[in-house]
C-alpha cells in the first residue's frame, strides 16, 4: 500500500477507509472490471460480507472513492481561487497544488479520473456536476485576470481544459521515481501557466 | 466500432486489424485484465483458435496495438520537428497534429497510454524506448528554439513533458461530442504551446 488511510479524514468507520485503499490497490492493479468485492474485502483483512456493511457493491466503493477524490480537487481549486491577491498569484497556487496533488496521490487520482466510465449513470451525475464546478472555478480566474488586464488569453475555455488537463495527466506519468519532486513541479507547472495565460508582470 | 480498421496500414494480414480493433474496443469497454482472448475473437468474428494464428496472447495483441501508437506518435512529432521553418512554427504544427490525433482518435489513444502496466517487462522495455526518442525530439526543438531565441521558456525538460502531457490528456476526456472539433483543438492548443514557450513573435 502506498496510500495512507487519511486520504479520506471525513470516512467513518476505519473499516470503511481501509476498504476505499484497498479497493484504490486493486483497481490499479487490474483495472475496476477485473476486481471482485472479494478481492477488495480480502485485502483489507475482511470478510465480503463484511464488506457489505459498509458498500452495497463494488461500484458503490468506486464512486465513494470518486466523488470523494473530486470533491477535494472542487475544495482545493475554490480554496486557491477565492483567496486574497490578485489572479495571477491565485491561479499560480491553484496550478501548484492541484498538480502537487496529483503527483503525490497519482494512484488515487488514476482511479478517480480513470475509472468515470465505470461510475453508475446516476453517480456519474453526481462526479459530472463536481468536474463542471472545477472548471468553471478555474474559467472563472481566467475571466478575472483577463478582466483585470493581468491575463491576455484570447479563449477561456480552452485554457481552463488545458490547465486541468496538464493537471490532471501529472497522475498517469508521475512515479515515486519522478524529479522533480511533486512541489517543485507544481511550482514549475505554475510558472508554464502564467506563460500560457499571458501573464503580465509588472 | 469507432475506430476505422485502417488505423493500422502497415498491418497485415486484414484478420490482424480485425482483432487489433476488436482489442481496442474490449479493452476500452472493460480494461484489458477483464478482457478475455474470446471476448476478442468473438467481437472479431473469430475463433479463438484463429487469434492465436496470428496473435501467441492477449497481452501479443496488446503489444501490437501500443508498439504501432507509439511509432505512429514518434512518426508524427519527428515529421513535424523535422519539417522546413522556424522553431515556432514546427512546435505549432507538432503541437496541433498530436492533438487532434489524440482527439481522433481516442479510444484507441486511451489503450496505448494507460494500458502501458499491463506490457510484459520486455515488451514495455520497446515502447519506452520510443517513449524517450518521442520526448527527446520535443525537447530538442524546444532547445533550438531557445538557443535561436524564439523561445524564452526556462526549463526546457519541464517543458517537454508539459507539451507532450496536454496533447495526450486530450485521449482522456474527449468524445465525439466534444468542442471544438478536433483540428480546430489543435491550432487553439498550438497557441497556448507557444504562448507557454514565451515564443517571442516578430
């Protein structure tokens, strides 16, 4: 296991969160298809049955690992968004951390952004409202900075993808074994999204 | 089916597509551990007997699709780097063609990059290889680029594998749905590349 359990300080019971990483294991491993509520149970140390106190069903234990992986990614992105400075200061904490994160929790982050296809039609609802509300927070800083002639970016929209995609991919990529290590490449990240935005610097 | 068969010109005989596109689809439907050796012979209208005639596993098959992607991907961004003009303007062609391949093409794009754990040791050992002369060749022009200043980006390795991440998270979330269409994501993406370059414009 390379996941601590505190991925998830708001799950109760342990139980609860020891299934989550296990599962997180396993659907890394061999892909959500390819793993069984057994497999998922056995690696936390519990019976299927006792698996089942907690989650209806294996995909019940994807989308509270996926709904939970992108609620964070929303918290961190509004956080970094509505604090003080001006938006190149926020975007550049924005971009550091999101890509920080996804570099450090890379297995999870795979899983979250990985396995939408596999999410029920109503929970992939669910994850599709959390994406759409990242990606306006950050269109909207776009907006802002543009606004406020601290940004010269001709077209929001696709800078807000390409700064969640470059985010984002940073999971499929980065190893333990990556340089450089996950904060300075949030740092150089953000650095390659002011240039990107057109950032004007005093 | 999504994908044409003629993906894969170079493949012979026709029964060889016909299981590398019945592969792709499975293992994009249910990940390539769910997959079964049936599953892909059935949705080619096979037997499995007649895969094995042409394919000695599925992890072969697997191989065969993610070893053409990945020349394929080398083919294109060495074409590009190699082509007549400035440095801008061949990163603003390399960055618009690997876009719009990845979001042409992006069933078949997901399974040559996020199906790279399932390679056997030795056979992954070919397609990193390739990886690394893909990535050598973005950052080579990104040196030329900086060593004839029309590039003012600092961290030229960083750099590269920003690029080459942005062009292949498009595989991750676009759909036939997606705007804007996708040669027009690649000349958009092309801007944002140089702009993220600090490409300096007479």
């Amino acid at each position: 296991m390379t996941e601590p359990v505190d991925l998830w300080p708001d799950v109760r019971p342990d139980a609860a969160k020891r299934l989550m990483a296990a599962a997180v294991e396993a659907f890394a491993e061999r892909g959500f298809h390819a793993t069984t509520t057994r497999d998922i149970a056995t690696a936390a140390g519990m019976s299927p049955a006792a698996l089942y106190v907690h989650f209806p069903s294996k995909a019940a234990v994807l989308f509270a690992i996926s709904r939970s992986g992108h609620e964070r990614a929303l918290n961190m992105v509004t956080a970094a968004a509505g604090a003080p400075g001006d938006p190149l200061t926020r975007m550049r904490a924005l971009v550091a951390g999101f890509t920080t994160w996804h570099a450090t929790r890379h297995r999870v982050a795979r899983i979250v952004q990985y396995e939408l296809h596999a999410l029920r039609p109503a929970d992939f609802e669910v994850v599709a409202d959390l994406r759409r509300r990242t990606e306006r927070t950050v269109r909207d800083l776009i907006a802002e900075g543009v606004a406020a002639s601290a940004f010269t970016v001709a077209d929001t929209p696709t800078a807000a993808r390409a700064i969640l995609s470059l985010c984002v991919d940073v999971a499929r990529w980065y190893t333990p074994e990556s340089k450089p290590d996950p904060t300075e490449l949030g740092a150089r990240y953000a650095d390659l999204v002011a240039a990107m935005l057109g950032a004007v610097t005093a």
